[in-house]
C-alpha cells in the first residue's frame, strides 16, 4: 500500500474520529453527565482523533512492511 493511502486513510480516520467524539460530547452536554468545562471541537476532542489516527497509521503501515 503506498504512502499515499496510508495518508488518506489516516485522514479520513482523524475526521471520522472527531465527528464521533463530538456526538459523544454533545449527547454526554445534553444529558448532563460531562463537566461544564467540556465542550465540542475542543482539545481533548482532537487530541483523542489525533490519537486515533496515529494508531491507524502505526497499525496500516506495519501491515505493509510485514
């Protein structure tokens, strides 16, 4: 698998990550189980994608070289 798909696909699993944490942190807003200080598109939210992603990366790019 080239560099270039792995690229998209970790980019495309950042997206898809931040779009979910942020469904989870609105539906934990609105049922009032999160802090007051949680918030959606916050750093917690994209440093958790940016996590996400990386694993991904790691994890598709180990399978190439295997």
């Amino acid at each position: 698998m080239p560099d270039f798909i792995l690229i998209l696909v970790a980019a495309t699993v950042f997206c898809l990550a931040v779009v979910l944490l942020n469904a989870l942190t609105g539906l934990a807003i609105g049922l009032k189980v999160a802090p007051a200080d949680l918030s959606e598109n916050g750093l917690l939210q994209y440093g958790l994608a940016l996590v996400v992603a990386h694993l991904t990366w790691r994890f598709a790019a180990r399978r190439v070289v295997a």
